[in-house]
C-alpha cells in the first residue's frame, strides 16, 4: 500500500519546483541580465565585452541589457571581460539611428581602462535604435584596409518598455501570488504532515 504521506511530499516538492521554475523564468526573460548574458557580450577581434544598462529611477537596481525606457537618465557599462583588452587604447562612440544612418551622439576618444570598466552617464536618452561601437584605434597590427578593429552592441529606447514591466506585474500578479500562496500552504501542510507522523 502506498504511503499517503510519501505521495503528498512528491506533490509538495512538484509545486515547490513548478512555482520556482515559473519565478525563475520571469526573473531572467524581464529585466534580470541572468539569461540575456549571452545576449549581452560582444567580441571584438576575439576578445570578449559585456555590456550592461542601468536606469535606477526606473528599474532600481535591475540589469538591462537590449531595451531601454526613455527616462531622464541611463548609465551604461561595458566590462572588458578579457584582461587583455584593459592594456589597449579604446575608442567608444554610442550612435543613434536617423535618416541618414547612424549619428554620433556620445564619443570618447581612445584611452586605457586597466579597472576593465568603463561607465558612461547617458543623459535623456530619446526613442529609437543605437549602437556602442567599440575601437581598437591605436594597434596597427589589428587594422584592416587601414581601418581600425571595432565591434559594436546595438540597444533600443523605447517609451514602452517602462509600462510594458508594470502592465506584466499587473497581468500576471494573480499568477505571481496564487504560486507564492502554493508554496507558503505546501511548506505547511509538509510541516504539519511531518510532526504528525
């Protein structure tokens, strides 16, 4: 015969999982940087770059990473994640898309980032597409047809991405909440089946 209590804590265990599968999923497809990591890096002539978002008035602490809301203020980051990258000159230009291509907005001439950070305070950010492109203009060897190395990272700025993560709370709350109930009435119930048996 089938213990009952055996059968109840699988089907406890089941909602734990479910529950944080569904939590963990949210975390990383919306505004976590865990899943978008990928997303997130670019090379240039091999060497890896992690680009990251911040825009705290808005999201707080929250990692962006392809679309931004257009807000007062954004702070972007690239991370030279190949220690080799922290001993070249490096030029960035962030772009913005217009009619006629893409226009400088922002540029730093080239310079040694030894910490393997660079922040960039980008001030009214307004809607469109944009692009980080990163320069490796002093090294000779990497040029090609007198042309330096360069990569770039594209990012958007919408006005919709900040309502966009409110309206999903909104819609999905009573999922978020009936999951977190789950877990709070199965981590009881196991207790209480517990310190009866």
């Amino acid at each position: 015969m089938r213990n009952p209590f055996f059968t109840f804590k699988k089907g406890v265990l089941f909602f734990i999982f479910l529950s944080a599968s569904i939590t963990s999923s949210y975390v990383q497809a919306h505004g976590g940087v865990e899943i978008e990591k990928d997303y997130c890096t670019f090379r240039l002539s091999g060497y890896m770059l992690h680009f990251t978002a911040y825009q705290p008035d808005v999201f707080g602490t929250d990692e962006l990473c392809k679309s931004l809301a257009d807000t007062d203020e954004a702070v972007l980051v690239l991370d030279f994640v190949d220690e080799k990258l922290r001993n070249m000159p490096i030029k960035v230009d962030i772009k913005k898309e217009e009619q006629t291509g893409f226009m400088t907005v922002q540029s730093f001439p080239e310079q040694l980032y030894p910490t393997g950070t660079m922040y960039i305070p980008f001030l009214k950010p307004l809607e469109g597409k944009y692009k980080v492109l990163v320069s490796l203009e002093a090294d000779e060897s990497m040029r090609v047809d007198n042309h330096p190395v360069a990569a770039a990272f594209s990012f958007v700025v919408s006005a919709d991405e900040a309502s966009n993560r409110a309206n999903f709370f909104k819609k999905n709350s009573g999922a978020i909440l009936i999951a977190i109930l789950m877990i709070l009435a199965g981590l009881i119930a196991f207790k209480f089946y517990k310190n009866k048996a």
